[in-house]
C-alpha cells in the first residue's frame, strides 16, 4: 500500500492543486509595505469588535436559560430531528421516539407552504397618488428575480422552505439580500483530439459571466455575530458581521483579483502567538475562528453607522480602510435582515423556537418516555423476571419455548409476584393519549396534519377548519409574514439599484438613420388581465422616448392576435425612475394560492350562493363570472366563452320587454328551451322570476 506522502500535498485528505504554485508574500511583506503604524489602530480596534462579539456568543445568558448560544443551537437540533436520539446507556434500555416534534414541524411547514407569501410594491408619487402600473412592474420583475434567484435551478422557492425551518427550528434565522455575479471557467476544443496525451494543447479557456442578478442565502446562525447581543433591532446594531469557511481554490475565483489577494495563507496561523507577543490583523498572525488547512476565512464586516463595508480572508484586509457600506449595499443599509420566532424580550437580539417551546418539548420528551416505558413493560409481559432458588447458575434460554432443560429442579425459577406481567393497562394509553391532545391543542391537530375524517367537505367546512387553525398558527403566520416583508424590502431596493443598469448596446435603425441603444432586462409574466382572464404581462425599459397609450395598444393588439390571449405592456425609463421621488410600500397578505383546489372548491359554493340570490330578483354579472372562472382555472377568458354578447335565454335573464324583469331557475329556463322541467334539477319551479319585476 502506498504511504501518503508527508511533505504536505495531502492536508485533511483534501489534495493540494499541483498546479497552484503561487508565491505567497510573508505577513512582513503586509506588515511593512502595506498597513501603516496609524492603520495598527484601527486594526485593533476592528479587532476587538470582531473579538467581542463571539465572546458574546460563548457567554452565557439568563434568556438562554444560563446556556450559551452555541448549546441552545445544538439542543433545538437535536429536538427538531428525530434521528439525534442518545444512545443506550444500558443493555435493556430502549432508543425510541414518536416524532411528535418533527412531525408537527413538517405539518406546521407544509400548511405554511400552502399560503401566498409574494410581496406586492406598491408605488406612490410625492402628491402621494398610487401608480398602478409602476407597482404592477416591480411586482413582475421581483417574481422574475425570485424564479432565477442566485442562479439556482429551484430558484427561491427552495430558499423559502429552509428560511422558514430555520426560524421555526431555531428561533431566529438570518437572511442576506445581495447583487450575484457568477463565472464560469468555459474551455473550447480548437482542433480536433486524436488520442494524444503530452503533446495535446488544443483548447483555449476563458471566464464567462454565467448568471447577474439578486440572490437570497440562508445564513448559518453560528455564523452571525452582532455588535450588540441586548439590541433587538438589527437596524440598531452598532456592527455587525458573517463568518465563512471556504476552500481556499473556490475563494480565489471570487477574491482572487484583489490587490491583497497575495498575502492570504489557507489554513490557521504558522506561528503561534504567546502572552508576549499576541496574534494581531496587523502582522497576519490572526484567526477568529478554528480552520481546516485547505480552508480561509471569510468575514464581511458591515458597520451601518459608519458608513463601513470591509472583507477581511485569513486576517488579511482586501478593501480600503473605511471602505463605504453605501457603494456596496444600497442605502448604506445592512444586507441582512432577521426574524425572530417569539420574542424572549426587546433587550435580546434572539427568539426562542418553536421546537424548544415548554408546551412542545417536555411534552413530547413525556410521550418519548412513556413509549419506552411501554415496551419495556411489553418485553416484560412476555418474559417476566424469575427468581432463581436453586443456588446454581441458570441459563436464561431455558426459558425459550419448546426448551427441555436438565440437572435442576422444576421449581428452581419463581416469576415474580404482582400484577408486572399484564402489560400495559388501558389507563395508561389513556394517559399517553390525554399528552398527545395537550400537544395538538397548542401546535396543530390531526385534521389540519391532512389526518381528517373521510367524505367530501364543503368550502363552508373548508374556510371553517382553516379559520381555527389559523387562530392557533397566528403566531407562525405573522412572523413568516413579516420575514418575507422584510426580503421583500431589500429585494426592492437591490432590484432599483442594479437591475435598470444597461446589459449591451446594439445599433437601431430609424428611417434611414442609425442610432446605438441601450439594451435593459426585460421580464414576461403570466397574470391575470382585468376582464380578460390569464394573459401575459411584459415590462420593457428603453431609454428612448416612451410610446404613447395609443401605440402601445396597438403593439399589444398585435400580440393578442398572433398569440390567441390578452397581452399587456408596460414601457418604463430608467432614467426618470431614478431620479423620481417616489414612495414604496410592501405589503404582503398571508392567502391561499389561488391555484390551490381550495379555490375552486370556494367558487362553486359561490355559484350555488349565486343560484340561491337569483330566486329572490338578483341578477348575476356575467362577465364578471366568467372572469372570475378564467382566473381561478388559470385559462385565458377567451379560450372558453364567447366575445359576442349572450342572449338573455342563454344567461337566465328574462327581457324587460317580456314583462319579467326578473331571472329564471334552471327548470324555467329548461322550459323556456323545450326541456323537461327536471332536466337540469336543482330549484324547484316555485320560486317564480317575477319577484324582482
């Protein structure tokens, strides 16, 4: 077997790159061509800021319950999975759990999954009149960026699921909004290979741009050091910082073109510090954090009152000092935001979760233990203990059955008396029964887990069922509102800082003149048109003089008839958005998806309602129906009814002229087409039409 050489190539089993044989400058080279004596103080002083906010988080605190929060992180890690069971401490002891947390979490998540969390923008100008069309357009462009969020195949709707665990799980969750530009080493083949191996050099490499656009990442809490751990509002923190691990080769392709890029070292310190002579940012002798060899790490540090953005990898600094928050962030603002579970108090930066709540956890630690005490009252019932009178030593597979044992006398081994060996009693699993209600009263119960009784419910019963189980979840509904409102504040400002910036420039021909355009991000959307039904909706920035509402008709007219739906067009200048005084609002209402069955179930019952007001003169609208059918089935209006108008026998309306005025049942109607009065069942023909006349 081959010895794994020792000179270094192997770290940590992960290989070093051969063909990474870059000279690293020496942290002296750092120390005196670099950093100044005046730089050595705010170096300390941007260490220890960086220093105490993890002795932060390795104190303990009171609203930890006298943990630090390291532990607390573990603890709710190991409630909220099953599978984090300790072992057996004994032979007999027995290693099981029902679930019931994890169980209640996926349920809780799933039902959450279920509503519509999508922000709505809306737009307001300075005499604060609302701008539809400009709400309307943001609207569609952040459902753009979400779709393709980072470049990710699953887009946000992935993220949004680990977000909302993570809060439910741990209590708090950290969420960064930030402008993504990926690259791509891309190799091409200039002549075709034929077999050789030394003498083969016929590709050529280049770095292609492979995605631009916003990104959302779920933050590892353990990662998150605040400046404040007593500041509840994470605008309010002094400073703030995120901690990365990274391979040193996958950090190089982001970082590497930094000046200072040559004086980072992977992996931890090469020289230890001693009392004398300290580890300091200032001689690249520092670490705050435990490494791998192979690995950097990564601290962006933000500081919101000061206008300060800095990246420090491996203790080396890749940014000007007082480099400003405001040329990276928009605004100046912290990137990330949190969300808090329950709040412990408005003095703590932290929540606590809904996994480690007392009505949750010792309950089912409860339950966990009586399943334990079951089986082993079970094994118990089965194989009772036995006394051994005989003085000798009896093998316990005497005891198997069909076993003929010899050279002892039958009453040698006497059950133990009382009543051990009945097994478990009725009260007992009533018992355990009495726990599992207390636990579905205060999270979900079994009806909202999908556990309700068969046969088919109405929307009544439907809207009811989801109407108390929202008075139970309305705490979990808020605050993965709120988390969502607040992503969906930076998403807007992220998208007005960067997304309207040109992409290209191309030559456009007008009459016999040439002119170069700017070319800008366009974003197509399926909606629902007004009065049309499931449509396409594009928004299209120019920088040219926008078209008038009666071209744009026009160009929209076009579409419909190549296309077969409604199609509407938005024209927007990038210029005059910028510099408009505008105001924004997010709003986000916690709904069903409207594609759900849900919804369509709801529409039936409003039809029979619908049935129901007709008998007494109320005449139904038409297209508005139709409308609304087209919408919730998510077709275009016109690929199901009719443009042309609809007599009034077809619509159940009988004419002035007739002397009705009113609307006709189903079984007049069918009378009125030649049917059979019960063609149709449904209203008896007694409710007349002429009550409304």
């Amino acid at each position: 077997m081959p010895q794994i050489p020792t000179d270094g190539k192997f770290q940590n089993d992960i290989p070093q790159n051969p063909l990474d044989d870059e000279k690293k400058k020496s942290p002296q080279d750092l120390q005196t061509k670099v950093y100044t004596e005046e730089d050595k103080v705010y170096l300390s002083f941007l260490q220890e800021r960086l220093e105490n906010s993890k002795r932060m988080k390795d104190q303990t605190h009171p609203e930890f319950n006298g943990k630090t929060y390291y532990q607390v992180y573990e603890d709710n890690e190991k409630i909220a999975n099953t599978h984090h069971l300790d072992p057996k401490k004994n032979p007999d002891d027995v290693v099981v759990s029902a679930g019931t947390i994890e169980s209640k979490l996926d349920a809780l998540l799933s039902n959450i999954n279920n509503l519509n969390l999508e922000v709505e923008v809306l737009a307001f100008d300075k005499n604060n009149n609302k701008i539809n069309d400009l709400g309307n357009a943001l609207n569609d462009i952040i459902h753009d960026t979400e779709i393709r969020d980072g470049g990710d195949g699953a887009g946000d709707e992935e993220k949004k699921i680990a977000r909302q665990r993570e809060l439910l799980k741990q209590g708090t969750v950290f969420v960064q909004e930030e402008w993504v530009k990926k690259f791509e080493t891309k190799k091409k083949l200039t002549e075709k290979y034929n077999g050789q191996f030394k003498d083969f050099k016929g590709w050529t490499s280049k770095l292609e741009k492979v995605f631009e656009g916003p990104s959302r990442t779920l933050l590892h809490g353990p990662n998150v050091f605040l400046g404040d751990i007593t500041e509840f509002d994470m605008e309010n923190q002094p400073y703030m910082f995120v901690v990365i691990h990274q391979d040193y080769d996958i950090a190089k392709r982001k970082y590497g073109k930094f000046e200072n890029w040559q004086y980072v070292h992977k992996g931890k310190v090469t020289s230890e510090g001693t009392s004398e002579t300290p580890k300091t940012i200032f001689d690249n002798k520092w670490r705050l954090t435990e490494l791998k060899k192979n690995q950097v790490e990564i601290i962006l540090y933000q500081d919101q009152p000061g206008d300060e953005f800095q990246i420090l990898i491996n203790g080396v600094l890749l940014l000007p000092i007082g480099f400003p928050l405001s040329a990276v962030v928009p605004g100046g603002q912290y990137n990330v935001t949190k969300q808090v579970y329950r709040l412990i108090n408005n003095k703590f930066a932290y929540g606590s979760s809904f996994v480690s709540s007392g009505s949750i956890k010792e309950l089912s630690a409860l339950i966990d233990e009586m399943l334990k005490l079951f089986v082993l009252k079970t094994r118990k019932s089965f194989t009772p203990a036995y006394v051994n009178t005989s003085g000798r030593v009896i093998d316990r597979k005497v005891l198997s059955p069909g076993r003929i044992s010899m050279g002892f006398d039958a009453g040698s081994l006497t059950p133990i008396a009382g009543n051990e060996v009945q097994g478990v009693t009725a009260g007992e699993v009533s018992v355990l029964k009495e726990m599992q209600d207390l636990i579905n009263k205060s999270t979900v119960s079994d009806n909202f887990q999908g556990q309700q009784s068969s046969g088919r419910q109405t929307a009544t019963e439907v809207v009811e069922t989801q109407r108390q189980a929202k008075l139970t979840l309305g705490l979990t509904i808020v605050v993965c509102t709120l988390l969502e409102k607040k992503l969906g504040f930076l998403r807007l400002y992220n998208v007005l800082a960067n997304w309207f910036e040109p992409t290209d420039e191309r030559v456009q021909k007008i009459g016999e003149a040439r002119e170069l355009v700017k070319v800008f991000r366009r974003t197509t959307r399926d909606v629902a048109i007004d009065g049309e039904g499931e449509g396409e909706r594009s928004v299209i920035p120019q920088d040219s003089e926008l078209p008038t509402p009666e071209v744009v008709r026009g160009l929209e007219r076009d579409e419909e008839e190549k296309k077969g739906f409604p199609v509407r067009k938005i024209f927007l200048s990038p210029k005059i958005l910028k510099t408009a005084k505008l105001t924004w609002y997010v709003v986000v209402n916690a709904s069903e998806k409207e594609s759900s069955p849900f919804f369509k179930l709801l529409f039936r019952e409003q039809l029979t309602d619908i049935i129901t007001m007709m008998q007494f003169g109320s005449k139904p609208n038409i297209g508005g129906l139709e409308e609304e059918f087209a919408r919730v089935w998510k077709t275009p209006r016109s690929k199901i009814f009719e443009k042309s108008q609809i007599s009034p026998d077809m619509a159940g309306v009988s004419s002035a002229e007739e002397g009705g005025g009113g609307i006709r049942t189903p079984q007049q109607q069918s009378q009125a087409q030649g049917r059979p009065d019960n063609a149709g069942g449904g209203l008896p023909a007694a409710a007349g039409a002429g009550l409304g006349g």
